[in-house]
C-alpha cells in the first residue's frame, strides 16, 4: 500500500478559512478507515485564539471517537503549527505530522520553541514538512497581502 496525501483537502480547509475572512491554514485528521476530521482556523468566528485549525480537527476527532488520545492516526496541515498546537499534537499521541509551509515567525515544530524536542515533550509524531509547500504558502502570501493593500 503507497502512501497517500491528504494535503489537497488540507488546502481546501485553508481556502475555506481565506473565504470565511481567517487566516487560511487547514489540517486534515487520518486514521485508518480514512479522513476523520478536517477544519480551518475559526479563530475569528468562534472568538476563540485556540480555535487553530489543528485544535479544532484533534478536538472533532477525539470527540467522534469518545477519547482523548488518537494513537495511529495522522494529521495534515498547511503551515507548521505553532506551539500551542504541537504541545496538543503530543497530548494526543498523533503518530504522524505532515505540514506544508514553514512558520519561522510562529512555528513551534522546526521553529520557535521546538516543542517536540524538549525532554517534557510526552511524545513526539514522525514528522514530514514540506508537503505541498509551495502552495500553501501562496495562499498565505496572497491573503496577507490582500489586507495590506490600501482600501
């Protein structure tokens, strides 16, 4: 069995979130029957600055599953998380991160505060950046640039 990427929903959760007015990151969860969530950023809608695209498919997920861990399962998301969302990766034991642009301003896996590298990170995914990066970062790109245009 080939490996199989779920970065083309990630992105679509990302447009999704540009549309919505939000920051466009979006993360897909898999397991192995298949996608088991998928969100983009609500930070905006939900007044809520935990409501990352990662935190909302972990807590989805967790939810459809009635547990707080999802051992087996792998999670996509356009940008490198920032470090809230790398500490709730390794609360949850997610075997797999697959992220798409980097993040050296905020980003907590290979930026930052590097959260799977403390010796108090709990668990540490398997991890593959890059995935889809180019196009993910061109959806960044192009929203910040759209907000700083003169109105």
């Amino acid at each position: 069995m080939g490996f199989t990427s779920h970065m083309d929903r990630a992105l679509d959760e990302a447009r999704a979130a540009a549309a919505r007015g939000e920051v466009p990151v979006g993360a897909v969860l898999v397991g192995p029957s298949g996608i088991l969530a998928a969100a983009g950023n609500r930070t905006r809608e939900l007044n809520d600055p935990t409501a990352h695209a990662e935190m909302l498919a972990i807590r989805a997920a967790c939810a459809e599953l009635g547990q707080e861990r999802l051992a087996g399962f792998d999670l996509y998301v356009t940008l490198e998380p920032c470090a809230m969302c790398a500490a709730a990766i390794a609360a949850a034991r997610i075997r797999r991160l697959y992220y798409g642009a980097a993040d050296p301003k905020s980003g907590g896996v290979a930026h930052g505060a590097r959260v799977f590298a403390h010796p108090q990170a709990h668990h540490a995914p398997e991890i593959y950046d890059g995935i889809a990066a180019e196009p993910s970062a061109a959806l960044l790109r192009a929203f910040f640039a759209e907000r700083r245009q003169p109105r």
